[in-house]
C-alpha cells in the first residue's frame, strides 16, 4: 500500500511493510535520494504515515545517494567493537550494488520522537554487542537498499527506453544490455519523481551479491590508526566541567564524614558533590555507590582533587560478605535436598534412570565472579538546557540512557539527543547506565555541562558483575556406555536480581534451558539455586553460555575419560545422526552442523594423534541460538609454564555478511577467553571488591596467548545470518582444560585456571 | 560522527631576540612541532596531549598506563603518557599516534598493517599497539615471535594474534600489499 504526504514541497512517502514499519522514501529538493525504514516500536500506537517526519534523521537505517554519486549509509547499532558499523551498511550496501569505494558510513544516535508524549523509537531496535544485530538487520535492512535499486532501475529505464527488468546494477551504476552505463549520481533526481510499487521490491537473490560474504575491513580503520577517531571520553565540549568520583566501597554503605578543603584549595577544582542511589530504582539505572564526585576545570586538576579528598565510608550489611562464603553456602546448598530455585528443564525421569545405571558419574565445577575491563572507562558527556538534555554516551543500548536521562530531567522525548560515538569496549556493561545518572545528577547540581571520567580502578571496584557460580553435575550411563541421564545443579547470584524481573525468572540469564546435552539425554534435569549477594551484578559477555559450557565440556571429557573412550567420540555417540532436534520456543538444534565444526578443528589438529601426542589436544563444542562452534586446542607445560601451541576454532553462523569481521571477532572472543579462563577472577571480602587495577585482574599479556588463532567458517549460504560477538566464547576454556588434562593429567575444575593448576601440580 | 580536528598551535622559537630571552615553561618537540608548557610541571603528559593539545588519539590506560592505551615515544623509547610529568620532557622529542603517518597523510607501514590486518577491536587501545609496534620495529627490523610476546599491551578485544600478523607483515615489507 502506497501513501503520499507532501511536506513544503518535500517528497515524503512509503510502503507499509507492517502495522508499524515503513519502508519510506525522502526527496529532498533536488539531487539527493533518501530510503530508509521508519519504525514505531511494539509498545507504540500504530502511527499514520504522516507523523513519520521529513528530515535527514527522521529516517533510521537509511541509504542517501547523492547527485554525484556517493552514497552515505546511517549505521543504527552502537559499534563496541563488534563490527556492525561495517556489516550492516554493507547488507544495504549490496542491495543497492553501491560502489562501496564510495560509501560513508555515519553512526546514528538515538532515533527518538515525540509520540503524545510518549517516546516513539523511530529507527527500531538500537542495541549493540549483544549477538542480535545481525540477524535483525537482514529481515529489514535488505528492503532499504532494494528500493532504492528499485527506484534508480526506473529511472533508467526511462530514461534508456528500455524495460526495467533489461537492465542491471553494478557497482554504483545502471548498465543497460548494449553497454551503456548510467550512474546512480546521474539517476537520483529522477529516481526522487517515481511513483512507489504497492510492495516492497524483494530483496536480490544471493546469487547476485557483491559484498555479502566478501571480507571488508572496519570502516573506521584509518580514522583509528591515525588517532582520529573520537570516542565519547574524548569529545571536548569548551565550558564543560570535568568529573571525576570515588564510590563507597559498599553499594549500601554511607558517607560517614568528607572534609573536601583540601580539594577545594587545588586550583582549577570548581565543586565536589555527593551522590546516592536513589532508592527503588532498578540496577543499572542509577548511580552504582553513593560516590563523591569533583568538578574542575581539567581531568588534572580533578583527578588531584580527588586524591586530595579526606573521606570515611560507613559500611552497610553487606559488609559481612565475601566470595569465599558464598561459595561455600552454593556448595551446601546443591548437596542439600532444599528445593532448587527453579526447575530450568525436566524431560524424562533422571531418578528412574538413575536406578538402571551401569556406572554413575559425578564432578562439581567453581567458576569466579569477572569484572567487564572495558578498555574505554565508563564516562558520559551532559549538556542540559531549560529545554534540552544532549548526551553523548558510551552504550551499548541508547534507548535505555535516554530512559534514565528522561527520568532524571523529564523533559520530553524529543527533547533529549543521546549521541553514540564508536565505544571503546561494551562486553555488556553499557547495557546498564549507572554512569549516565551520574553525569546527569552532576550537570544538575553543578548548573554546568559535564564530562563524566570514571577511573579504571572505578571501573574494576564498581561493576555489575558476572556472579561465580557451582555447577555439579551428574551422569547416568547403561552398560552400552550410552547416557542415559543427565543432571545438572547450578548456584549463582542471578544478573536479574534488582531489575524488575519476576523470582520465577530469575535464573535466564545463569543458564540456558536448551544447553547441552539437552534433548538429546532421554532423561534431563537442570535446576537452578538462587546465591543471595549484594554485589551488583549484570549482563556479561557470553552470559550464561560461557560459564555452563566450561562445566558440560569439561565433565563430557570426564566421562570419555571414566570410560576410556576418545572424547571426540563420547561427543559423536552423543550427538548422534545429523538431524533436527527440537529446542524451547520453537528453536531446533541441528546436531549435523554441530557435528560437522566438531569434525573439522579435529580435523585440522589432527585429532587422531590425541592419544599419543607428546602435548595436550582437547576439544569442546556448544550451540548458542542456531550458531555452531568448535574449538580444538593444544597445549604443552614448560615446567611451571603453560604453552598454548595452537587453537582452532570453526563456526557455523548460517550466512556470513563479512568473512574479515567474523574472522575478527572469532579470534578475538577466543582469545578473550583465554585470557578469563586462565587468569581473571574477582574476590570480595568484608563486602569489598579486591581487585583495583590490571594488576590485580591481569588480562593475558601477548606472551601467554596463542599465537594464532586457526579459524574455520562453514560456509552455510542456506541458513539465514546469525550474531557472532560472543560465540566463540564458550569452548575455549573447556577445550583448554581438557588439553591441560590430557598435558598434565591433572583435571582443572576451577577457574582461573593457572591457580588452580599450579596449586594442583 | 565526524572525527573532530583541532588543531594546537605550536610554539615558535623567537630568532629575533639575541640573545634568547628566557623563557618561562618546559619546552619540547611534539610530532615535530616546538610546544612549550606553562602550566603545572607536575602534569602527566597525557593530560597534557589530551586536554591542552587536544591530541586525543592517546588514551587514558589506567593510573599507570596498564593497559598501555597510553604509551607514546619519548626519544624514541615508549613510555606510559601518564606515568611521566611535564617537568621530565624538557628539550625532549615525543611521537604520539597522530604523528605517525607522513605529513601528506601517508599511512607509517605499521599503521597500513594494522589497516591491512583489521588488528583492531573496539579500537580504543589501538594507538598504544601502533607505538608499541613501531618502536619494536625500530629497534628489530625481523622481530621473533618471543620479541612480539614482549609487547606490553592489553586488549580484551583480543586483537592480539592479528597484531602479531600486522607486525610480521611490515618486517616482510608487505604493508599495504594483498
């Protein structure tokens, strides 16, 4: 269905693609051709066509063509590293057969309008780093640059003569079947005049893609290397105040007695302010600590102040927990018969099972509590006006800092422009957005803008952090070896405590019910036991594959091992014939895929060697949303030393939009492993965080990682494209701690895993 | 968002007055170009750069540059921004990311390497790789893997293997080659 609406003589219409979605067309004036999708979000009122707007930015993801021929390209999700900023416009890239040559991509901040008051999100979902853009952009992003092909092959054609469906497009221009050639400069005020189909063009088929699957480096590489590219901890905004804070070291403890004199006397430091928590207000949307903040005119003068702060905190109840504890009451309680936190899956009967079983196997898994170590601190540029809050924010999901600036100013909803600079580093962390209240409440009590720098020690002493956690589980073999069943026990404090999700959902974000070996145990039961703590907890990298997996991967070894089998085949009889196996919500596991990247890093490692290599050769596999991976590692010990000779990784995502990027992040989310499985843990005592620095949280140096990561990417053209930030997460530890098994004889059921290896050597 | 530009004014050393005339403040050569620094001798450089000069391809790395996002060459031999005050850079020669490349834009190999590579994660400590790389190129024309683990960077991006790709690419002279 086509609509037209005329707006001062813009043109302004679009195709309904559903109750709220259009895919719209922007003329403005002459030369310039504008497509994008303007949408209402799910919680909004339908909106009439005519309210969608008519600027520049009204239109989310978008595509312009410009007169002489470029074409710039909105980039709607927070680019943290992922490499979204570069595949996304490439899938509208590709639609439209640009000349990527001459492509600009430009990040978009918040599309937000006013909708009777109510926010109307006017570029759809916005969210970064969380594996799901992706496969959003491909059900939607195509349909932009289709129509606007759809509209330049129109224009040609009249222009040519010559029906439509006799020419085709090429990097950047019409090609008619004698050879002439038509650039898209040439073409876009025509293009602007042509009256819209009543559906959308389809999408191209994939036999005709020029970019998708060709590896493309990250648009903003050169801005980077030449040290250009802004991040939001470097915007300079000339009045602004800087901000720099100290938290108590207790998220429910209070400030006892400041003495800031000797702060004030330093020069350049215009104010010190206290924040609190305001109370009710979910995790993540408020200040983390009650904090002291100093304002000065420079990062120097402030970070001095702040040394120059004489400050008591007075402790809250929390003061009496500490990690160790709490293990020990995760431990206790998952050899209690208290009744588990949650029943997460249940097929068969495990008991009945249980009682016909040759062999039973047990093993229990502890998993440290991690910090995020952004690389990009937390930090936020304010700027409010009587009418008017402008932010520029480090996030992984602009929506939700709108949401907290709204709340904090209640301005209206297009009254607050949240700016998303490429951010240094989200692992989930800029999920939440303590820090923006932060800079909100300081630029309100200041009556000045204000650029807000957290410190990495704040970073590291006040997160929401990933909960440690015990996993002890339970096997259940016949005499023929095969599992019969499976048990699974699980403790950890959830990262949905505090953020207004129900008890009975509490354990989502700690394990997953479709894991394996789920369905594919006749008899499975996984249930879950809720760790009370006051540390703040939240989203993380991974989250809750990469804890489980460690603990399924490694206890899947232990049971190969139990029955003197070959782990690669425990995993084979496992997984069993290439088929589709049902999953919750619909979902279904296609053990051939995941056969088929368990088959190819052993492959590659050379897997048949594994018993008698001189090194350790482990391997582990997971599924995580219709996403494949594998990994194979070799490791030797030097002495004390452990050597990782080499890692292989191979992932099946289903189509893959930019081979380089994948490659990328495939590598770097081992590698990222690695380094947490190895050395990364966070410890609390007496309440407090002890872990302040680098130093103390050591990510990997060069020396300790592999020196290449081999990746293998299955080509699956077939299946429609999935996320990949983090899919290469979750086996790496397991395929490490199994090689160390095979290396060492020593099974490592603790993480980090150096500690735990050198105290068991 | 565009990349915002600014550019600091350098300092030119007055010819006309002989002899010269003493001057207040700590001079020294930044990318090529004379500064000269009147303000606390106790500034770490790295808030010099970043907030007086506004040459923020440097970054804050943690209060002792840990994670080496902050490291810049100070005579040629890297050093932590923020670990070392003004008062210790008189007369001396610092080389931040942004004066890398030639003046004509140019890309150094290492920086066309690490373009060459996509050895970048979210970014952010990219510049401290980029001196780190350089300055150990300077100093082994054919660095081994073990000079490569000597590196003090890092990245939970984990860009390290493609670093190391970057770096074996300019010793083989193949920076911007396919």
């Amino acid at each position: 269905m086509s609509e037209r609406t005329t707006n001062d003589g813009l043109r302004n219409d679009g195709i309904r693609l559903s109750r709220r979605r259009f895919l719209q067309v922007l003329a403005a004036g002459a030369g310039v051709l504008m497509v994008g999708i303007s949408a209402a979000d799910a919680a909004d009122a339908p909106v009439p066509l005519g309210l969608l707007g008519n600027t520049f930015y009204d239109l989310g993801a978008f595509v312009r063509i410009d007169s002489d021929g470029n074409v710039l390209i909105g980039a709607r999700d927070p680019e943290t590293g992922t490499g979204v900023a570069t595949s996304l416009p490439r899938i509208i890239a590709d639609e439209l057969d640009a000349d990527w040559s001459r492509v600009r991509v430009v990040p978009l901040g918040l599309g937000v309008a006013d909708n009777n008051g109510q926010p109307r999100w006017t570029y759809g979902r916005q969210i970064g780093g969380t594996g799901s853009s992706i496969p959003a952009a491909w059900a939607d992003l195509r349909q932009v640059g289709a129509l606007a092909r759809w509209l330049l092959l129109q224009a040609a054609a009249q222009r040519l003569g010559a029906p439509a469906n006799r020419l085709r497009c090429e990097s950047g221009a019409v090609i008619a079947p004698d050879g002439r050639r038509l650039d898209f400069g040439s073409l876009v005020e025509d293009a602007s005049k042509i009256a819209l189909p009543n559906n959308a063009p389809p999408p191209k088929s994939a036999d005709h893609f020029q970019l998708i699957g060709k590896p493309a480096g990250d648009v903003d590489a050169r801005a980077i290397v030449t040290g250009q590219m802004q991040f939001a901890s470097d915007q300079q905004s000339g009045d602004a105040l800087v901000a720099v804070l100290m938290h108590c070291p207790w998220p429910d403890g209070t400030l006892e007695h400041l003495d800031s004199s000797d702060t004030m006397a330093v020069k350049g430091v215009v104010k010190v302010v206290q924040l609190k928590p305001e109370p009710g207000q979910p995790w993540g949307s408020t200040v983390i600590a009650p904090a002291v903040a100093v304002l000065a005119e420079d990062p120097w003068a402030a970070l001095q102040g702040l040394h120059s702060l004489k400050l008591t905190w007075k402790p809250g109840a929390s003061n009496s927990e500490s990690s160790a504890s709490l293990e020990q009451q995760a431990s206790a309680l998952l050899i209690s018969t208290t009744d588990p936190s949650a029943r997460v899956r249940n097929d068969g009967d495990v008991d009945v099972a249980s009682k016909k079983a040759a062999r039973r196997l047990q093993a229990t898994y502890f998993q440290p509590w991690l910090a995020h170590a952004t690389a990009e601190p937390m930090n936020c540029v304010v700027r409010l006006d009587k009418d008017k809050a402008s932010v520029v924010v480090p996030t992984q999901s602009p929506r939700d800092a709108w949401a907290v600036v709204q709340r904090l100013t209640g301005l209206g909803p297009a009254q607050i422009e949240i700016s998303v600079p490429r951010v240094g580093g989200g692992y989930g962390r800029r999920l939440d957005h303590d820090y923006v209240a932060e800079a909100v409440m300081l630029a309100q009590a200041s009556g000045k803008p204000v650029r807000l720098l957290w410190t990495n020690e704040q970073d590291l002493d006040h997160d929401y952090y990933r909960s440690g956690s015990v996993h002890q589980l339970g096997a259940v073999l016949d005499r023929k070896r095969q599992l019969l069943g499976w048990t699974q026990r699980m403790a950890s404090a959830s990262a949905l405590t505090h953020r207004g999700v129900p008890d009975n959902r509490l354990w989502t974000s700690e394990v997953d019910a479709d894991q394996l070996p789920a369905a594919l145990v006749p008899n499975y039961r996984s249930d879950w036991y809720a760790l009370n703590s006051a540390i703040p907890r939240g989203p993380a990298r991974g989250m809750p594959h990469l804890s489980n997996a460690f603990a399924v991967e490694s206890f899947i070894d232990e049971i190969a091992h139990s029955m003197k089998e070959d782990p690669l085949d425990t995993h084979l009889r496992l997984l069993g014939d290439p088929r589709q196996v049902a999953l919750s919500a619909g979902s279904t596991l296609d053990t051939g895929r995941l056969l088929n990247v368990l088959k190819l890093v052993a492959d590659r490692i050379e897997w048949k060697n594994w018993l008698h290599s001189v090194n350790g050769l482990g391997i582990a596999c997971w599924h995580v949303n219709g996403a494949y991976v594998a990994h194979a590692i070799e490791v030797a010990m030097q002495g004390q030393k452990l050597i990782i000779q080499r890692v292989v990784c191979a992932v099946d995502v289903g189509r893959v939009i930019n081979p380089m990027g994948l490659e990328g992040q495939v590598a770097g989310a081992t590698l990222d492993a690695l380094s947490t499985a190895l050395n990364l843990a966070i410890t609390f005592n007496d309440g407090q965080i002890q872990q302040h620095n680098l130093k103390d949280y050591p990510l990997a140096s060069m020396a300790q990682l592999p020196d290449a990561v081999e990746v293998i990417i299955v080509p699956a053209d077939d299946v429609p494209p999935t996320g990949a930030s983090f899919l290469a997460m979750p086996t790496a530890a397991p395929a490490l701690a199994n090689a160390v098994f095979r290396a060492t004889a020593v099974r490592v059921r603790r993480l980090p895993l150096m500690k735990e290896l050198l105290r068991l050597l | 968002m565009a990349p915002v530009q600014v550019q600091a004014v350098p300092v030119t050393p007055d010819s006309t007055i002989v002899p010269e005339k003493v001057r207040e403040g700590i001079a020294l050569e930044i990318n090529g170009e004379n500064y000269r620094h009147t303000g606390d001798p106790q500034m770490p450089l790295l808030w010099y750069l970043r907030d007086v000069l506004r040459l923020t391809g440097t970054k804050y790395g943690g209060a002792h540059g840990e994670n080496g996002a902050d490291l810049v060459l100070v005579n040629d031999k890297t050093v932590s921004a923020i670990s070392v005050p003004m008062a210790k850079l008189a007369d001396k020669q610092v080389t931040t990311v942004e004066g890398l490349a030639a003046n004509d834009g140019t890309l150094h190999p290492v920086q066309q390497a690490f373009i060459d590579e996509d050895a970048i994660g979210c970014g952010y400590c990219t510049p401290g790789w980029l001196i780190a790389a350089v300055d150990l190129l300077k100093r082994k024309k054919q660095p081994s893997d073990d000079d490569i683990d000597q590196l003090p960077n890092l990245c939970r991006c984990g860009c390290q293997t493609r670093v190391r790709r970057a770096i074996k690419r300019v010793a083989a002279g193949k920076a911007g080659q396919p």
